[in-house]
C-alpha cells in the first residue's frame, strides 16, 4: 500500500509540472552557450550545428567527417566581411557558394578598390579540398607556392590587396563581435576568447570540408565499378562507355581522355602533372611558378562550365574559348609542356564542332548542383 501512494504522489507531481508548461509551446533544448548573442547577426539553429560528415561515392571507398563546431565557426569567419581592413571583403567575396565558390570575373575585388593578382580558384573544383591539396598532395595558388591550408588562410588575409588583416587583427575582430562567443565557446574548449590557432584551425576545417562529388560522372562511375572502392587508381571502368551517359557525353569522355586525361587526370580526383605551361602567352609580366617560363597550376576541372572566367589571369570568358585554344589557338611558348607540342611545333588539335559539343557535354557531367545550395557551405549572416 505505501509503494502505490508512491506511484500516485510522483504522478501527481508530474502532472502537476507539465501544466505549468504552456502547451502551445515548444521545449527546445539550446545546444549554444548564450545562443541569444547571435540572434540578431546569425541564421544558425540554436539546437545545434549540422554535421560535416562526407559521404564519397561508392568508387572512392572511403568517408571522411569534420568537427562541426570547428567547420561552424570556420563558416562564419569564411563570410565575414568584418575580417577586412575596410569591412567590405570576405573570403566569400571572392569565392561565391552558387558559381562553386569561385568568382565570375576575371580578377577578383579587394579591400579598397583594389584587385587580385590573379583569377580566383574555383575552391568547388575539386572532389574534396582536404583530399586534394595540402603537403604530398597538390600545392595552393597558382604558383604552387603553398604546402598547407593553414599557410594559404593565413597569407590570404594578410594580402594587401586582398583583405591585408594579421591574424592578430583576425582574433581582435573575433574578440569583439559578440555573435562569435558561442560559437567560440563550443569550438574552443567552453572558451568564449578565440586564439590565433583556433581561428585558423576553424576556417581550415570549413574549407577542408568543401568538395564536390556527387556528379553525373561520379553517379556514373559508382554504378559502373558496382559499388567497388577503386580510389583513383583503377582507371578500366573510367575508359568503357557509361551506361548512364548519353551518346554524346560517351564521346566527349574519349576525347578528353585521349587528349586531356594526361595532365588533368583521368577521374579528376588529382592532375596527373602538377605545373605546366599551356600554350598561354605571356600577359602582364606574371610568370607563374618562381624560376619558370610561365608555367601554372594545372587545375582540376570539376564545375569548370559554372567557373568562368578561365585560366590564371582569366583571359576566356567562356568554356568555348578554352576548347578553341586547345584546338586552334596554342602558342610555342618557351615552357610549352612535351604533351602539347608535335614535330617542334605548339600541336594543333583540330577538333570538329562535334568534337568541341561532346567535349563540353562530357565536361559538363561534372556539374554538381549540391555544392551550390548546401547549406553547411552557405551565408549564415542575416542580411
């Protein structure tokens, strides 16, 4: 008998509790410290962050997950213009989330009507950033003069045409902006006063988390290798007719491997050649990579059609040009690159209007809509 007027006294208590509960209101569990300092400058959900966890195709045989406090406060910084010595620029400006974080001009704007020194690298033409570059994998810029993200982050702020911001000043700014606390909080050890190291270490997971790899190609292949993790290494399935591709896609993928595979790689996982000269004149006394003859990055071209302009100093506003280049336009160069010269001259590939339409049907299989609406890459301010 006392054990049931137990039972009856907690019922009663927790009857007693839900009606002080308004039942038209929901009880929402807040994941941020003082989540209401970012109320007013933030669109980030109060019960959490989401996660950066990546899911690669079935061929890549492999998945790979981010800090999402780190990755969260990474893309706060990505798209604070505050982080600017006039308040104007951001790592955003230059790299815009619907053109797969790249810019559609030829050179990009920076603090105080200046420009950048050359065109702006697509960070969304790559299958995953931390996959792609970084020490024993393919150096930054276009002059490959960077080993590692965190020496990229940190020599692009301080760029002084750029943003031209030590991160001292970084941190200050950080310091100062209330609506970092939280998030600063939950990345930083439950501790609201950021460091030079967190701040890098966050925008690097945030940018290291941004890939694109779920392409008509990438679909492709993962039904053709039937789930089978080949990495980038096991190209057999890479040559055979897609079943998934049209005629012409087919056709655009023989050329490219026939004639562009050699340096850009065959699955655009990584460039097959780190540096080359491609028949490009020489504009405006930039010789690339220190000690050449104008030689550049080789890029990876995933995204290429939604990336224009094209090339180092953006000189092809469209996707055309560049093939009619290739086809017709390639100049003798000094450091021309062996692949494209034939009998001593710069070669000359003379693709038929139907070469040059299945070429870019083929490099349009590449375009992937979700990098361009992901919301864990996209602009958490309120504007």
């Amino acid at each position: 008998m006392k054990s049931l007027k137990s039972v009856f006294f907690v019922l009663i208590v927790a009857l007693s509790f839900s009606s002080c509960i308004d039942n038209d209101k929901e009880f929402v569990v807040k994941y941020y410290n003082n989540s209401e300092l970012m109320a007013n400058d933030l669109n980030i959900d109060i019960e959490g962050p989401q996660d950066y966890n990546l899911e690669f195709p079935a061929y890549y045989g492999r998945t790979s997950s981010f800090s999402k406090d780190d990755a969260t406060l990474g893309r706060v910084i990505f798209y604070d213009t505050k982080l600017s010595a006039d308040g104007t620029v951001s790592c955003a400006s230059c790299h815009k989330q619907e053109l797969a974080f790249s810019d559609d001009k030829a050179v990009s704007d920076g603090i105080n009507n200046e420009v950048t020194k050359r065109n702006s690298l697509a960070l969304g033409a790559v299958f995953n950033f931390q996959e792609y570059y970084g020490p024993n994998r393919v150096p930054f810029f276009w002059d490959n003069s960077v080993q590692t993200v965190e020496e990229q982050i940190v020599k692009t702020f301080a760029a002084k045409n750029e943003m031209d911001m030590n991160m001292s000043q970084i941190v200050e700014v950080i310091n100062n902006n209330d609506y970092y606390k939280p998030l600063v909080y939950a990345a930083n050890n439950r501790n609201e006063t950021i460091t030079e190291e967190v701040a890098v270490r966050a925008l690097a997971t945030f940018v290291n988390s941004i890939g694109s790899f779920n392409s008509k190609f990438d679909q492709a292949l993962s039904r053709e290798t039937n789930g089978r993790p080949l990495g980038f290494g096991n190209l057999q399935e890479a040559l055979i007719d897609f079943k998934d591709f049209t005629a012409s896609e087919n056709r655009g993928k023989d050329i490219y491997m026939n004639n562009c595979a050699s340096c850009h790689g065959e699955l655009m996982g990584a460039p097959n050649e780190m540096k080359a000269n491609n028949g490009l004149e020489i504009l405006d006394g930039d010789y690339g990579i220190p000690n050449s003859q104008g030689e550049f990055k080789v890029p990876s071209l995933r995204n290429l059609t939604l990336t224009y302009p094209y090339m180092h100093d953006g000189r092809f506003a469209t996707i055309e040009e560049v093939v009619e280049h290739y086809s017709t336009g390639l100049k003798k160069t000094p450091s021309i690159h062996p692949f494209l010269m034939e009998n001593g001259e710069a070669r000359k590939f003379n693709f038929s209007d139907d070469n040059k339409e299945d070429l870019i049907a083929f490099l349009k299989t590449f375009d992937d809509e979700d990098i361009l609406t992901d919301e864990r890459f996209s602009d958490p301010f309120i504007r």
